[in-house]
C-alpha cells in the first residue's frame, strides 16, 4: 500500500521524523479504533490510520514532547 493522502511531504513538515509520524500515526489510529471522538469533520479514508495521518496533516494531532525521553 502506498500513501498518496496526505503527502508524506506535508506530514513531515508537522513532525521530525518519519519514525516519530509512524508511531503517532499508530497510536492515534488505536485510539480512533478505541472510540476516541474524531478530530475533523470529514475524512477521505475509510481506515483509522489514513483517518490519523489527515488528523496530522490538519494539525489536530501532534507530539506531545512532554512524552518523549
């Protein structure tokens, strides 16, 4: 599978790392699955990790560096 949408260019302007958009990417697609509201009113995927990866392009889902170390 590839990632046409959003671009991985875009997605990478809004984390640091393909490694740190992997893992958020993940962690916030376990929680769409977990019935943790949606943060846009629309969606192209069907799929909470394509859903995810639009939450950050957006900017409604980010890094919490507080987390991190």
């Amino acid at each position: 599978m590839r990632v046409t949408y959003p671009s991985i260019d875009k997605l990478l302007d809004r984390v640091d790392s393909r490694y740190s958009l992997s893992v958020l990417a993940a962690k916030r697609a376990h929680e769409l699955e977990d019935g943790v509201p949606e943060a846009l009113k629309e969606y192209q995927s069907l799929k909470p990790v394509g859903k995810a990866l639009e939450e950050i392009e957006a900017g409604k889902v980010t890094v919490d560096s507080n987390q991190i170390g």
